[in-house]
C-alpha cells in the first residue's frame, strides 16, 4: 500500500509539474515486472483527477531506447519512466532528456532452496554488473 500511495503521490506531481491545467493525458512508461501495480495506480488516478494515464510497459533498455526515439522525432516522449534499474533513466537524464532521477522504491532479495542445503546468505552467488548490485538477505528453506 505504502508503495502504491508513493507512486499515486509520483504521478500527481508529474502532473503538477509538467503538464497545463487541461491535460489530455499523461505519459507513463513502466519495466514490465511494474505492469500489475502501476497500471492499478493508473486506473486509480484516473478515477480521482479524470485524467487518462496512457501506460506503456516492456524491458527497461528498450523502453529507455523507444523514450531516446520518440524525443528525437516528435521532441516529446514519457512524463514518467518508472525503471527496473537505475541506469537507463541514469542514460537518460545524462543525455538531457529527463530531470534528475529519483529512487521511488526498493526491495530485498529472497532466496527459497531445498532443506538439507548447506547454503547461506555469504555462500549464493550474485551478479555483480554495473546495473545489478544485489545480495540475498533472506533465505527460506522449504
């Protein structure tokens, strides 16, 4: 809930910020694994303001790519591009097409393994990439 109210709160200030008074609809461009709840926020906030919340939702590189597109041929793209990483709004904004990029929300990685497993939280493996630095904090044997 707390996450729905802070995208809910995300939306409604993008809305404040960039767009007139009598807004036809705002752009909300998400990562994939966002669909369910960002699209549950979306239809919440139309219900509230009236005003459409056009969503669309894939991978976040090739949503950051279609975003770069989009700006290059109509100068204008997404009001809102809610990543699965940090660093394609990163690429973003860098290249002048975003505002700063702000960290909406985060999660804890959960490992669930057979019981009888020698395993802990220092023995699983993790990527280490530029934009994937994530360790296993909690695991549940079953």
């Amino acid at each position: 809930m707390k996450k729905h109210f802070f995208a809910f709160s995300l939306i409604a200030c993008a809305v404040g910020v960039t767009l007139p008074t009598q807004a036809l609809a705002v752009k909300l461009y998400g990562a994939g694994s966002l669909r369910d709840s960002l699209t549950e926020v979306a239809e919440s906030f139309n219900d509230k303001y009236g005003i459409l919340v056009e969503t669309r939702f894939g991978p976040s590189g090739l949503t950051r790519e279609f975003i770069e597109q989009k700006f290059s041929e109509t100068g204008k793209s997404a009001d809102i591009f809610a990543s699965a990483d940090i660093e394609n709004p990163q690429t973003l904004f860098e290249e002048g097409l975003s505002e700063p990029v702000v960290n909406f929300t985060s999660n804890r990685m959960t490992a669930v393994v057979r019981s009888g497993l020698n395993i802990t939280t220092n023995f699983l493996p993790y990527p280490r990439t530029k934009s994937f630095h994530c360790r296993i904090s909690t695991i549940v044997f079953t």
